[in-house]
C-alpha cells in the first residue's frame, strides 16, 4: 500500500496531523499548474484571510471595516471622497462599507461645517471600541503568524515577500480600473 502521509518538514512537528483543507501540491489537478510559490501563496494568503476574518468578527467589524475606522480616527471627520481615496477602493464599497458601520453604530453622519450641503463622516465611541479591537485581533494574528521566527528570519521572508510584490506589480497595474 503506498504511504500517503504528507511530508512532515513542511508540518509544525513530526507528529502533527495533515490538515485536510492544506492545498498539497502533489494532489491539485495537474491541469491548473500553479507551481509550488503559488501554491504555497495561496494556501497562506487563505489562511491568513480566515483567521482574520474570525478574529475582526470577534472583535463586532468584518474584514475592510478596520481601514474606514482607522482612516477617520486618524483623520478625524471625514467626507466620503477622503475615506474613498485613503482606502483606495471602489466609492460604491465604501458607501456600503461605511452605511453597515453607521448600522451597527460605530459611524455617524455629520453636517460638514465649511459646506452645509455635504456631510462628514466620524467616529463614535462604540466606533473607537472596535478600532481598538480590531487593532488588538491584528496584533494577535500577526503574532501567531510569525511564531517560531526569528528577527532574521522575518526580516528575509518580508525581503522576500515585497521582491514577489514587486515582480508581480507590472502584472495588477490597471486592474482596479473598469474595462473600456
């Protein structure tokens, strides 16, 4: 019988179970050819995506969230082409964006003091609470991503990481923009 067993150096311990969801290699369809960098980046990325979602929910926001009330607690009241350009996503997922944090009481509309047609976004306290929150799960996760490194082992995969960024950059230029 063929051992199945997934190769341990790539494990936390020589005893630690294979995780089922782990994207392997050798068992993708041979069609997709993603390589293994690829590969391992999308596992990661994934990973990294989930225990973030799960720890900002944990903390009452939804991934996104963290940057429209880090934005306005830095920037204090905002209007909406501020927060839209500082955030650098589409305006129609910010107006969603900020319209779900002033429902769940973490954003309030204000009359904009230099122009009494337009309205300024700010920050409750409930809203300072979350951000707080929202801090402390990235500190977490940021902390249970880099366990076991050291500083010179971090300090590489970053180098490592922004080549990659950089290699691919040409790649994303024009992609957040609408087709012609």
């Amino acid at each position: 019988m063929a051992d199945t067993t997934h190769d341990t150096a790539e494990q936390t311990g020589p005893s630690a179970a294979p995780d089922p969801d782990r994207l392997d290699p050798k068992s993708c369809d041979r069609a997709v050819s993603l390589g293994r960098v690829g590969l391992s980046l999308i596992a990661t990325a994934r990973s990294h995506r989930i225990a973030a979602a799960r720890d900002l929910k944990a903390a009452g926001i939804y991934p996104g969230q963290e940057l429209v009330l880090q934005y306005v607690a830095e920037s204090g009241p905002a209007r909406m082409c501020g927060i839209v350009e500082s955030v650098n996503l589409d305006p129609s997922t910010v107006t969603r964006t900020v319209q779900r944090l002033e429902k769940s009481g973490f954003l309030y509309r204000e009359t904009d003091p230099d122009d009494r047609r337009a309205s300024r976004i700010a920050l409750t306290d409930a809203g300072r609470d979350a951000l707080r929150g929202a801090r402390k799960a990235w500190a977490d996760l940021e902390e249970r991503t880099t366990r076991g490194f050291s500083e010179a082992e971090l300090a590489e995969l970053v180098g490592y990481l922004e080549r990659i960024e950089r290699n691919l950059a040409p790649c994303a230029e024009g992609m957040d923009e609408e087709p012609a």
